[in-house]
C-alpha cells in the first residue's frame, strides 16, 4: 500500500432500517477498484457515504491526501472533488451534448478547457455534441455522462453499475471506452459491479462486499484465483492473464500471447509485437489430461501442477487451480474426471484451453 498521504482510506459505518454496513479499506490511489458483490450487499450505499450523500455516515475518508471526512467534520458534497456516474445517464434533456459537458465544465473552478478537449476525444464524442439526448443511443448517453463527469477534473471517480441498464449490444459499444479510462486515467475509479466479466475486464484491484461488509480485497489477479472466495463468484469462475504480443504466425493468422507461465495462440492480432494485451479464462473453458495430446484440435495445452482443488455450488463439479509456471489458472472438471484421473495437489497434468477472450 502506498504511504498514507497517497491512496484511498475508506474508515466508514452507518445503518439503515434493517442494514449496516461496516468498512475499514485502504486501496490504490490510481487504477480502478472494483466493489463486487450482490445486490443489497452496500456497494451503492458506500459509494454514496464517499459522496458526502449519506448524512449519517461515520468515520474518515481521505483520497490521496485530501482528507473529505474525520471525526471533526465532512465536507459537502460540493466540496468533494468527485465524479459521480450512476445507472441512468441522467442528462439535461434541453442542452444539446455540448451544454451538457459545458455545464459540468462551468461548475469546476481551474477546469482547464485542454482537458475538456481530451475528454472529448478519450469518449469519442466528437461527432455528437450537437445532439440532444433524446437522439443518443443508450451506451452514447453513458459515454456523455462519463465526460461530464471528468470534464471536472475529479481526483475521484465513482461508476455506479454503468452498464446495467444497457442491453448486451450496447455494452459491448461502450466497453471499450471504459478500458480507455482504465489505461488513460491518473486518478482512482471506483467501479460498483456484480457482473464478473465486467470486473475482470476493467478491474486492478477488488473488493468483494456482503451484508454490508467485505469480506476480501486485495489485486484482481489473485482475488480471482483464490479458492476460498468462489462461491462469490457462482459459475463464473475466471482467471486474468497480463500478456504481450510475442510474434505474429501470419501463415496460420495467428499471434502468440507471451505471459509469465508460457505462451497462449489467438487469432492475428492488429497490434505490434511488445503490445499488452489482457485475456480472460474461464474455468469451464479448461480441461485437464494426464499426458500431452499431439492430436487434439485444441491449440493452446500448457504444463500444470495441481495446487488445489475445492468444491463449487453444484456437488457434480470442482474447482482445480492450476499452477502454470507461476501463474494460476482455474479448471471445472466433474467430480468424476477427478477420481478418475486421480488428481491431488501436486499432480502434473496438461490444461487444455479451447477459449481465450480477449480484453484489451
């Protein structure tokens, strides 16, 4: 954790009829921290305590230095140098897309008309500013509400389930602006999520909220990979991988991904060889086999050694976490591939990958 003049301490506590929630957190000062869990667990009720718009919170907050909140006083939510985006756009139906990021410019004092510029250009909304929006698609009015927010030049961003009132179309339009502000942005976003593609798509760092309070945090990679927290996740078990372009195998269209444990094969990739790219497994995409096959059309079969295996929801199935070279990587075998092949912690074995996604 950076030192305490840097970074984001969340010491806050409040109650509602029938909830509380409790939270004691130190997270990263850049990048985005996802706050995951299901619905009633205080995801929005924390982001709002940040915003100054739960009067009853206690405690402290304090986001890179800048203390909003202590035991002697909490600053307005005026006061809070925040960007605040929730489900629904919320737009000014009268003002055209400009008015609307012009508004938001006004209101924030040493906003600086270059990054309103770059704001523009980072969501691609160009094109749009003299629409109303009534004309705007869905994931366009969120890309214009994301705009508005940072045209402010916040030292914090909260994204509160951005996508959730959009259809699969429409997310899949605006998520790779999201990966933008995840790459782009030199100040924290704190994204509130209980869909599991959505975090391992944009997440650093996550924070699994329940009833109130979390239960685990740390960096998304081995929050991910740990076994003891799959029941938050259901069936969507997944693991994410840090990959860079090795070399492109243009006979076959093919690039091949380098990462920590090994190499993966994907479809020809536009980007130059050294580019970063983020990959998504998911467990029911991993089998497991004793010996290396020659004769497989699975592409991608790497060595592995069994480091642990738990159960999972349904009795038929299990979770093997796979030590790939370092890196871990999740399998979901039945019950019965597990005693059959006889696998135990510190087997070797191949784990045959059929699908990799690619997140950017």
């Amino acid at each position: 954790m950076p030192p305490s003049d840097r970074g984001l301490e969340l010491k806050i506590a409040l109650t509602h009829p029938g909830f509380a929630l409790a939270v004691d957190l130190e997270l990263p000062g850049h990048g985005v921290s996802a706050l995951f869990g299901p619905s009633g667990s205080g995801k929005t009720t924390l982001l709002r305590a940040i915003a100054g718009l739960e009067k009853n919170a206690r405690g402290h907050i304090r986001i890179n230095g800048e203390c909003w909140q202590d035991g002697k006083g909490s600053l307005p939510t005026h006061r809070r140098a925040l960007g605040y985006v929730f489900q629904e756009a919320n737009l000014f139906e009268h003002l055209s897309v400009r008015g609307n990021l012009e508004f938001g410019f006004r209101r924030a004092s040493g906003a600086r008309r270059d990054r309103f510029e770059r704001t523009v250009e980072l969501l691609d909304i160009g094109p749009m500013l003299a629409r109303r929006p009534a004309t705007l698609s869905g994931g366009e009015k969120q890309r214009v509400a994301i705009a508005r927010a940072l045209v402010t030049e916040p030292r914090l961003l909260l994204l509160d389930e951005p996508l959730a009132a959009l259809d699969a179309a429409r997310k899949r339009d605006i998520l790779p602006y999201l990966e933008r502000l995840h790459t782009e942005l030199d100040i924290p976003v704190l994204y509130v999520s209980h869909a599991p593609d959505e975090v391992a798509q944009l997440a650093d760092h996550l924070v699994l909220l329940q009833d109130g309070a979390v239960i685990a945090h740390g960096p998304l990679r081995e929050m991910l990979a740990r076994l003891d927290l799959n029941e938050a996740f259901g069936d969507e078990h997944t693991v994410v991988l840090e990959t860079r372009i090795g070399r492109h195998e243009d006979d076959d269209h093919l690039s091949r991904l380098d990462f920590a444990g090994g190499n993966i094969l994907v479809a020809r990739r536009p980007e130059s060889p050294g580019h970063g790219l983020r990959c998504r497994i998911d467990a029911r995409d991993v089998s497991l086999t004793l010996h290396a096959s020659e004769d497989s059309s699975i592409l991608n079969i790497l060595p592995a050694i069994v480091d642990a295996i738990a159960d999972t929801r349904n009795p038929a199935n299990v979770l093997v976490r796979l030590d790939v070279g370092g890196t871990p990587l999740l399998a979901r075998i039945t019950r019965r591939s597990l005693h059959r092949l006889g696998l135990a912690p510190g087997t070797r074995v191949w784990a045959q990958i059929k699908s990799v996604a690619l997140l950017g």
